[in-house]
C-alpha cells in the first residue's frame, strides 16, 4: 500500500508534509507508510483516500483492474 499512496501523493502534486497535515499524521510517519516499513490503520486509510480523491480499495487493492474505475494505473506508476 505503501508505494500506492506514494504514487497517488505524487500523482496529486502533494508534497509528503502537504499529504500528512490533511490526514492528521506526523510526516515520519507517513514516510514509514510509503516505505512500507509501517503499516496503515483503518482510520488513516479513509483519511489518506479521501485526502488523494481515490476510494479506500483503490489504495488496499492497487493491483486489481476493478479497484480504480475511472483512475489509469499507467498515469500513477508513472508519477
């Protein structure tokens, strides 16, 4: 999950310290998150979807063709 908020963040043009102020997390934490060395709470998983504009199984599910309708997976591994 953690590459795909990085990817998603990134996509947006939202900066780490931007991306954490709106979910309500310390920077090194979201760091942590993307580099998957912690993992992401339920609470924080709707707060970081609704903060990148995507459903929550967009994020758990990145690889899944149906998780992102509308949301060209190409376009965010690209970011």
């Amino acid at each position: 999950m953690g590459a795909t908020i990085k990817a998603l963040r990134e996509y947006t043009g939202a900066t780490i310290d931007q991306l954490a102020t709106r979910v309500g997390m310390a920077r090194p934490t979201l760091a942590n998150i993307e580099a998957g060395r912690r993992a992401l709470n339920r609470k924080h998983l709707r707060a970081m979807a609704a903060a990148l504009g995507v459903p929550p199984i967009a994020i758990m599910w990145a690889d899944e063709d149906e998780a992102a309708p509308g949301v060209d997976k190409r376009e965010v591994g690209a970011a």
